[in-house]
C-alpha cells in the first residue's frame, strides 16, 4: 500500500530532530521509551499520509560486516515545492549537495545530507514524469 515508516539510528538526536523538524517541516508525533529500562529509544517524526520517520537513538552504527557495502542508498522525499523547500532548509542553516534540477525522468530533484550522513533526495513530481503517469494508470 506505501511505506509505513523509515527508520534511521542517530548519533545526536537534537541535531537530526532539528534537520528533519526545522529543516524539512516534519513535525514530531511522538517518542517511545525501552519498556525494560525506560531508556529514550526511538523519536517519531510524522511525514504525512500515514507516514512516519523513526529516529532511532543509538550513535555509531558498525557497517564493517558489509565490506563498506551497503543495500540502502538514499532516502527520497517527495515535496510540494522544491524551490520553497530548499529555501527553506538554507534559511535554517542548511547546505545542499545538489541544487534544485530536473532529472531525466522529468521531475525537480536537490540533494541533501543529514547530520548522520543520509543521503537524502528532495523530489517534486513533474506532471509529464513516469512517476506520475504510473500513479494516474494505477
């Protein structure tokens, strides 16, 4: 049906919270403790249409079993509009990777990094795009 949530370990949670709250305009729904220890666990951050992001605490992650490898590769995010959102970001503070251009699919696209080095895609549907042909056909 869609992606219910996207999960992401952090290593200073203030730090990711800010990027995603102030940065992006998420908006924090609520956070969950460890029931053994009452320790903070994981933050929520609501993304819209049933969607969340979960920030995970727990600092440095060990990826060496992959060989520097890793299956995921970016996180996209779909945006209203592109221009108002990467404003928006740099007026928070922000620096983008990429700015804002149309890819061969037809749709605006900017990079961005988080503060744990998420490489974090910003998109904003061309209306000509595959994407949206496929969304109006389904």
């Amino acid at each position: 049906m869609q992606i219910g949530h996207v999960a992401i370990t952090v290593k200073n949670m203030e730090a990711s919270q800010d990027f995603y709250t102030k940065g992006l305009g998420l908006k924090k729904a609520f956070e969950l403790s460890r029931p053994e220890t009452g320790e903070p666990w994981i933050v929520y951050l609501y993304m819209g249409h049933e969607q969340f992001l979960e920030l995970f605490y727990g600092g440095e992650v060990d990826y060496s079993w992959q060989e520097n490898h890793r299956a995921y590769n970016h996180l996209c995010l779909a945006v209203e509009d592109i221009h108002d959102t990467v404003k928006g970001l740099k007026d928070a503070g922000y620096t983008m990777d990429k700015e804002p251009r149309v890819g061969c699919d037809g749709n605006w696209q900017a990079w961005i990094t988080d503060p744990d080095g998420v490489r974090i895609e910003l998109m904003q549907l061309g209306e000509d795009s595959p994407q949206k042909k496929a969304i109006r056909e389904l």
